[in-house]
C-alpha cells in the first residue's frame, strides 16, 4: 500500500510514460525514498541488512540460472548459443608466415568472452565484471585489428599494443589488491571524462560543427551517465582513477614493476615520440661530408611483419585473460571447456601457432 499527496499521485499515475512530468516526478521519487531511507536508518541503523543479503542471493541466482544476451543474438533467451565466434571481419589473407595470428586472436577473445558468459557473476556489484570484461576487450581489439596489417608488426607502429596490453594487466592485477569500490572509481573516472570533453566541445561554435560531429559530443554527454535535472556527475582532473596515483606506483605495489620499467616505459616512449624514438625510427645522418653529419628526416619505413614479436603479443593477451578470469573467479572447468580447443590445437600445429601457457 502506498498513501501520499494528491498531487504527488497525479505525477505518478501515468509515470513515465508522460514526458511532460517525468523530470519532476523523478524529483518528487528521489525526495520521498531518500527522506523515508534516512528516517528509517535513524530509527534503525542496521535495518537494510535484511534487504541487502536478498539482494545479493537473488542476483547471484540471477546469474546462476540465466544467460546474458547480446542484440546479435536476436533469439529468446532459451536459445541462446554461446559457441559461436566473434563477429568480426574475417582474418585478411597473408602472406608467409604468420598468417593465423589474427584468427587465433579472434578465437581466444570469443573464448573468454564465453568463459564469462558462463560463469555466474556477480550482479550485485558488477561493476568489477564489467570493467575486467571491457578493459581486456578493448585490448583484445586493438590487437585483433593491428594484426591484420602485417606491416604494423614492428616496434615503432606497433609499440602502442604493447603499451596497451600492458597497461591493461597492471590496471587488472592493481585493482585486485584494491576493495571492490575501486571499480565503480574507475568507472566514475571515465564517465567524469566524457563529461568534461563533452563540456569542451560544447565550447565550438555550434555552426562550425558538422551533424555528425553534434550527434558524437551528446553521445559524450550520455556516456558521462548523468542527469538532466541534477548535475551530479563529478570531472576527477586528477592523473589517474586511482585518486591521482600513477601507473608505475601501481605496478610497484602489484608486483609487476619490472613489467613496467622493461616493457611499458619503452613502449611509451616510442608512443609518445620520445627524441630517441624519433631519432632511431624517423632519421638518418646526411652524408654530405659538408654538413658535419647532421640528422635529416628519413625516407624509408620501418620494417614490419616480425612475426615474434606480433606471437609475443597474442601470448600477452592470452595471459591478460588469465589474469581477469582469476580476478573474476571463474572455475577451472569453465575454462577448460571454452579454451580446451588450444590443447587440441598445440598438438596438432607448430609451437608458434598457439599461445604459450599464462603460467609461463
């Protein structure tokens, strides 16, 4: 049974299917449950324990009994299939070696994706679901994408997949060692960020823009998860999510310094064009003897397809989802099941076209 004004039972009556109403409805909804929470909480401190312990049984069920659904699926939940792959453009065709890489890639990021779909998360506190599945994607597709460019396979246009991959595992073991809070930090980080480029945006004048480039800064303001009517949504202008912390000191205290001091701060300093980058990748000595052997801009690339080094990064992917799937929980026969195809392949192939063991 639920008593209140008149008026508010006018504003509630066709919520929310009135648009007209709708913000002052949320208003009054927000008013009525925080004031009658904290009368509550000051008769009895301890009186949403009850409330709270159901809500975690119930989402754990939740998990436990249902599938999650993508829109692609596009059948009843009941029919929903998780062995079927990812649904990205097809491996490009290559020449030589290295040539399975990006469709290896492709087959373990759908396996973890199907680890986690069939391990029960938990829906109470999702957040350290979501961001452990969204960091180690967003890795995964940078990497599937560079592979298919055999060119890219090398140090200066490939150095920023190491970054990233790197990146990704320090954030992953990091926030492991953390309470469970810092994944909603994280996430509230990000969205105070789209926030504050949405509110950057905003700045240009509305007739210099094109359609789409309006329709990309009100994306940034729905990203930045906040409302209408109550700007609550705070912009963190500090270094990191980590209440400024860097990302060396996260290292440090996750164990994985070295990691850090050999692998990401050369690769970084190839992504940030560091003058020694530039001077090895971008530049050459003039070979006029009346010049005295000056720098000048250098005309030829590169050289990619190193095959090593592109294995090098699916092993790190590979061992970057070990580590999210040990954060997350997920059972050892959930993964034998999605990854047992590896153990099949390893005997059937080269070394090289499998990805080395994460215990390794």
């Amino acid at each position: 049974m639920f008593s209140s004004s008149k008026d508010t039972i006018d504003l509630l009556r066709d919520y929310p299917g009135n648009v007209s109403t709708r913000a002052k409805a949320d208003s009054a909804i927000r008013a009525m449950w925080g004031a009658s929470r904290a009368a509550r909480l000051v008769k009895d401190p301890d009186y949403l324990n009850a409330s709270l312990k159901w809500a975690k049984v119930f989402w754990v069920i939740n998990s436990m009994t249902t599938r999650c659904i993508r829109e692609r699926d596009g059948r009843s939940q009941g029919e929903v299939h998780m062995e079927e792959p990812l649904e990205l453009a097809a491996p490009t065709a290559m020449p030589g070696n290295g040539a399975h890489l990006r469709a290896l890639a492709m087959d373990l990021l759908s396996s973890f994706a199907e680890a986690l779909d069939k391990s029960p998360a938990d829906l109470h506190e999702l957040e350290r679901h979501e961001v452990n599945a969204g960091l180690v994607f967003r890795a995964g597709r940078d990497l599937i994408a560079i592979l298919g460019a055999p060119d890219l396979w090398g140090m200066e246009h490939g150095a920023h997949i190491a970054r990233e991959l790197i990146e990704v595992k320090i954030f992953i073991r990091w926030m492991a060692t953390q309470h469970r809070s810092i994944y909603r930090k994280f996430q509230d980080y990000g969205a105070g960020k789209a926030k504050l480029y949405s509110k950057i945006f905003e700045e240009i004048p509305a007739e210099w823009l094109r359609p789409d480039a309006q329709e990309g800064i009100e994306e940034l303001g729905r990203l930045s998860h906040n409302d209408d009517i109550l700007d609550h949504r705070v912009v963190d202008t500090r270094d990191s999510f980590a209440e400024g912390k860097s990302l060396r000191a996260m290292a440090q205290e996750c164990g994985l310094l070295g990691l850090h001091r050999h692998a990401y701060a050369i690769s970084s300093g190839v992504s940030h064009s560091e003058w020694w980058s530039v001077e090895t990748h971008c530049m050459e000595r003039c070979r006029n003897p009346l010049h005295g052997g000056h720098l000048i801009s250098s005309l030829s690339l590169s050289d990619g397809a190193n095959v090593e080094l592109a294995q090098s990064w699916v092993d790190a992917l590979y061992a970057l989802m070990y580590d999210s799937m040990q954060v997350l929980r997920v059972s050892d026969e959930v993964v034998n099941e999605a990854f047992g195809w590896l153990e099949n392949s390893g005997s059937e192939t080269e070394d090289e076209e499998s990805p080395q063991r994460a215990s390794e």
